[in-house]
C-alpha cells in the first residue's frame, strides 16, 4: 500500500516538540533560521510540503494542493506519535496549520501563524480592493513567463526581483506551476471563519509592520472574527516575516508556549 513520503528537517533536540510549515515557493531551509532561534529547549520539525523536497502526499486530490500539503503535514504531525506539539506555520502553511487544527488534530496544544493567507475570511464588496490587488499579482504567474513570475514575488515577498540572487530567481522561475496551483487555490478558497471554532488551543497571529496589503486586510478579519487570538507586529518584516526577522518571530511563538 502506497504511503506519503515525508521529507524534514530536523532542528534542536530539546523537550519541547514544534511542528513548523513553510510558506509556498519556500520550502523547510526557509525556517531552519527560526528553528535555531528558538533556542536548545526545544526540537523542531520541518517537513517539505508537497511538491517540495522529496515530499509527496498519495491520496490526496491531485488538483488541490491545499489537500497534498494537509496529508503531508498530517503524516509529519503523526510523527510525534501523540506528544503535545506547538506548531510554527507561515503564510499557506499558517492555513495549513488551521487545517490540522479545526479536523480534530488534539495534540495541538499552541499555534503561532504568521500572516495565514486565509481569503475566505474578505467580503466580497468591503474587501474588493484587496482582492483585486492578489488578482492583479497572481494574473502574471498564469501568463506563463519570468516577468509574471516577478510581480508576484515582488509583490509577496517585498523584495525587487532586479536585486535578487539568480540562483534564487532562478529556482523560483523553475518552480512557477507549482506556486501558481497553490496561489490559485488560495485565492479561491472560502472556508469561512466558523470552520475554526473547534479550535481550543492558544493561537497566536503575527503581522509583519510593512506587509502587503492583502496580507494585512487576512490579519485585520482575523482580529475582528477572533479576538480572543492576540496578533503581535514584527518590525522591520514584510510578509516573509519569519525570514526576515527569525529572532523577534521566534520570541514570539516562545511566548506562546507560556499559554499551552
């Protein structure tokens, strides 16, 4: 019987389990730098995400990659045979992470996301102006070439696409299909606020000072529909928070372990 195959990164032996997800067009490297900030008590897991690594999710629906990251990020949660875990998740990994939680994951004892890309929570007409902004972005991803490619990076990640390595824009043109079916279905999906109301863990929301606009309206509905979930703001940091400003986001989710 076929498995999914889960591919990690192992930081830190310490006594404290973390599950920490990436955000998409990443992949684990990106958070060893949190995971190491986080400091000798604790043990974090990174596991690719579908399509990244050696990770592969089998039963899955091949046309949703929300679903392929799910089953992998539940096999590695498995992995913990049970232990109380927090979990670290970013961007389409801090979704993913709500997933596991609202489906009846119960070894979940704490959740710091930063900047969950959680469009079911916009108005269609209050929120218009943003959704057209992630329209706009993730329109150049499905023209199929580099510039598409460009904008939305430039735009997610803060960062000029001119200044950045070759070796970077390089895999990132390289990995084009795969961020566009994971921001496609972001974009599209709709689970509404209710979907996490099973959710009894301490949760966490961080928000980077200089985020995007879209990222910023997911986090300002998050803090009107759930304000029992404290949000911080990283200075300094765009929506690649845990990158830019590993430190100050790892003093955060320390933090919240003081609330499991």
């Amino acid at each position: 019987m076929s498995t999914t195959k889960i591919d990690y990164i192992r930081v830190g032996s310490g006594p404290v389990q973390v599950l920490a997800l990436h955000a998409s067009g990443t992949g684990a490297g990106s958070l060893v730098r949190l995971a190491k900030a986080l400091g000798d008590e604790v043990s974090v897991l990174i596991p690719n995400l579908h399509g990244y690594g050696d990770s592969v999710a089998i039963n899955a629906s091949a046309s949703n990659p929300l679903a392929q990251h799910f089953e992998v990020a539940s096999a590695a949660l498995d992995l913990f045979e049970g232990q109380p875990v927090h979990i670290f998740g970013h961007s389409m990994g801090a979704f993913v992470a709500l997933m596991l939680a609202s489906q009846g994951a119960n070894n979940i004892v704490s959740m710091s996301l930063a900047e969950p890309v959680c469009f079911g929570l916009l108005h269609p007409e209050e929120d218009a102006d943003v959704i057209e902004a992630d329209r706009h972005s993730v329109s150049g991803l499905l023209a199929g070439n580099a510039d598409g490619v460009a904008t939305f990076i430039e735009y997610w990640n803060g960062t000029p696409w001119s200044v950045m390595p070759s070796a970077v824009k390089h895999g990132l043109t390289a990995m084009r299909n795969q961020i566009s079916r994971e921001a496609l279905c972001i974009s599209a999906d709709r689970t509404p606020i209710s979907d996490y109301n099973d959710i009894n863990c301490p949760v966490q929301i961080m928000v980077g000072a200089r985020t995007n606009p879209v990222a910023k309206r997911v986090c300002e509905r998050f803090a009107e529909q759930r304000p029992a979930w404290p949000q911080v703001a990283i200075e300094k940091a765009g929506h690649m928070l845990p990158i830019e400003q590993p430190e100050a986001v790892a003093a955060c989710v320390k933090a919240t372990f003081a609330l499991a």
